[in-house]
C-alpha cells in the first residue's frame, strides 16, 4: 500500500470518528424529559411530619418535624423512581417511588420496604 493510500484511509477513518462522535453527542438520553423539568422534588411520607427534598445539584435532605435530619446524593434517577444514598448513620440507599420507598444498607443487594407515601406538588 502507497503512503497515499494509508493517508487517505486515515483521514477517512478520522472523518468517520468525527461524525459518529457527533451524532452520538446529539442524541438525548433516553431518560431526558426536552424541555420539561422534572417536578419530583419532595417526597412526603403519609403517616408522620417527615419528608424528602431535592436541594439541587444532586442533593436531597430528609426533613423530620421541619428539622434537617440526613442528607442524600442522588445516584440514579428514572422516570419510575429517583435513588438516593447517604453515609450516615449506615451507608445505604433508598429508592423513592411514586407512592411507596425501598431502601438497602450499600453493602447487600436485597431491597426492603419501607414506608408509604408519595411525591407531592410543590406548586400549591
């Protein structure tokens, strides 16, 4: 093969890249909601004075009788439930889902119940 030639399959091989990197960049995430915010933003539990927020940025804080009470990242979000973490006092995660939590200690893949409730409107 001519130097030309390997040139030439090097430039189009590059030029090829570029455009895949491209269209890959233009596609939105399947879980992006265009132009939508997503409104899930306090989780209340039914039966008691606690609730769940979202502080932006990732962060979310756990509000017992109006009084901070643990703070959470955020891990994953879906449009079925957002999964939340926190260190203390245990590392575990909690899932918050339309109308019920789960939760586990970081350490085990087993999900446990948690308590009912539900996302409720921040707009009212």
């Amino acid at each position: 093969m001519t130097p030309f030639l390997r040139f030439a399959r090097l430039v189009a091989g590059l030029v090829l890249f570029g455009l895949l990197a491209v269209w890959f960049a233009s596609v939105p995430s399947p879980k992006a909601h265009a132009g939508q915010k997503d409104p899930r933003t306090k989780w209340a539990y039914d039966d008691e004075d606690r609730y769940v927020k979202f502080l932006g940025k990732g962060k979310w804080a756990r509000y017992s009788f109006g009084k901070l009470d643990l703070e959470y990242t955020e891990t994953e979000r879906t449009d079925a439930y957002i999964e939340i973490f926190t260190p203390k006092p245990q590392p575990t995660y909690a899932r918050l889902y339309k109308r019920k939590t789960v939760w586990r200690p970081e350490n085990s893949g087993t999900w446990q119940g948690g308590k009912p409730g539900g996302w409720v409107d921040t707009d009212k």
